[in-house]
C-alpha cells in the first residue's frame, strides 16, 4: 500500500486539472454558442427594432419642444414647422420668461413643498407601512382594504372636499394648505407594506427577546435594510408633488405662493399662445426633474421593478 502511493499520487493532480480544463473549456464553447444564438435570435431583432421606433417616437417630440425654445416667435409660429432653428439659436424666450415673472420665487417654493411632501409623505407610509406588514390587530385587513380601493379613486374627486376643508382651516393661500393634502399617498404605503413583508421577522424577533421597542426596532432594523425602496419613493413623490399642478392651482392664489407650474401657466395666460416661451418654460419646470433622474436612475430604475412586484 505505501510503495504504490508514490507511483499514483501525482497521476491524480494531473487528471483532475485536465478534467477542470476540459469542463472549462465546454463551459466557454456553451457560453459563446448562446451569445450567437442570442444575437440571431429573430424574435430579439424585432423587439429591439420596436423599442428602437417607440423611443425615437418618443424623442423627436421633446427634440422639437427643446429646439424650439431657442426660436424666435415668429419663426416658431412660422409654416412649414422646421426642427431645428434657421435663423440661429437665440436665448429670447428665455429672457422673457426669467424676466416677466418670479421665476426664481416660483422655483423656490416648488422645492420647499415638494421637499416637505416628501419627508412627511415617506415618514408616514414607512409607519403605515410598518404597522400594516407586523403587527396584528383589529381590522388590519379593513385597512389594507380601504387602502387597495383608495388607489383606484381618481384624485379630482376629493379636490371640493379638500378645498372646503382648508378653507375651514384657514390654510388657503398658505405653503401648509399646498402641503398637507398631499402627504396621505396611498400608493407608497402599499408599497412599503410589501417590501416590509420581504424583511426576515427573525431579525425583529431576536431584537424584541433583547427588550427594543418597535419604533428602536424600525430606526435600527427595517429602515436601513430598506434604503433602495425608501430611496426610490421618495423620488417618485417627489417628482409627482414638483409636476403637480391642479392642487396649487386651487388653493393658492398669492402670486409670491405659486408653485412653478402654476406660476408659468399665470405667465402663458397673460401674454397669450407664445410657442418659443411655452418651450422655455415646459424646460425650466422639467430641468431639476431631468436633474434628479440623472443622479437617481438606479433608484428610480429599483422602484419601478419592486413596484411592478408589489403589484402582483
């Protein structure tokens, strides 16, 4: 037995090295025989050449929108509609807008409200969320009920309500009376509530043996483990509360308490149809937008997806 180790032992090494570069070898030529059928693939062709249609359908509207902003009036009023401008670029609409109204005011109470839904927005479904997803209670399903079929009501509805209610708080014409309707968002709860779902419970179970509170156990626990998904609604609160127009359209009237939207919308009222200034403005109100998505995609992108699970 001894003098028959020395004479197999090294066969060994050399064998199984030949065996993993065998298997490596079969896993290369498998992996690169799936790259060329995935890239002759028919059925991928056509669907990257529809998602190529529908995003330059997509893009030559807001190509135009963007080049018509450096127009004159007349040339963006002018037939036949030319794309990009033929008598040079101009910052004309731009002047206009910045200098015929509170723009840099408008912009500024925009981000003071819209920052202000969004804490308050996220704070509360996190709570709502929380409760919802561990703990048990009377009418917890009711809730959950309630919350599924407050979705499907369109918001238009509830404005004369809300209205009449602010009123009564003297909040009209204030930044509260812009803020506090839309803090309640039925849509991030739910959300929330699934997410908080996935989390282990034996995490919060061994925390609970050790004598932590829940809120200690939500601070500590839930809500660092959930950063992705809190980061990601807060982003779509966020743009939804800066895009909003309607609401503080209704209950402000202060023109130093306009939101952007609304304000530029006062703008296009008094001067009228101006193409090129239309342009300029729908661009100052979606720059911070472009802005945040720029430096949030994967957010953005994670939000998206754990929304369409949450949905499911």
């Amino acid at each position: 037995m001894s003098a028959a180790n020395p004479t197999t032992s090294p066969a060994l090494p050399a064998t199984r090295g030949k065996r993993r570069a065998d298997a490596a070898e079969r896993a290369a030529a498998t992996t690169a025989a799936g790259r060329r059928r995935r890239r002759t693939d028919p059925a991928r062709v056509v669907a990257f050449v529809i998602l190529l249609v529908l995003a330059l359908a997509w893009l030559v509207p807001v190509l135009w929108a963007a080049l018509t902003c450096f127009k004159t009036e007349a040339e963006a009023a002018a037939l036949p509609v030319t794309i990009v401008p033929e008598s040079g670029f101009t910052l004309d609409a731009y002047i206009t807008t910045l200098t015929s109204g509170q723009v840099p005011r408008w912009a500024w109470n925009s981000l003071l409200t819209s920052t202000a839904i969004t804490f308050i927005t996220v704070v509360i479904s996190a709570l709502a969320g929380y409760a919802l997803s561990r703990m048990e209670f009377v009418g917890r399903k009711a809730i959950v009920a309630l919350i599924l079929a407050s979705i499907m009501i369109p918001g238009q509805i509830l404005i004369v309500p809300l209205f009449q209610l602010m009123l009564g708080l003297n909040l009209v014409d204030t930044y509260w009376g812009i803020i506090l309707p839309q803090v309640v968002a039925a849509p991030m709860v739910f959300i929330l509530m699934k997410f908080f779902d996935q989390i282990p419970r034996e995490l919060e179970e061994a925390a609970l043996m050790d004598g932590a509170s829940r809120l200690r156990i939500l601070w500590s626990i839930v809500l660092p483990l959930s950063r992705p998904i809190l980061g990601a609604v807060s982003i779509f609160v966020f743009i939804g509360a800066w895009n909003n127009f309607l609401w503080p359209f209704i209950v402000v009237n202060d023109a130093d308490l306009m939101t952007l939207p609304t304000g530029l919308q006062t703008v296009i009222s008094a001067y009228g149809i101006q193409y090129a200034q239309n342009m300029a403005q729908a661009m100052l109100a979606a720059l911070p937008l472009i802005i945040v998505f720029l430096f949030f995609q994967r957010q953005i992108i994670k939000g998206i997806s754990t929304t369409g699970i949450a949905g499911t």
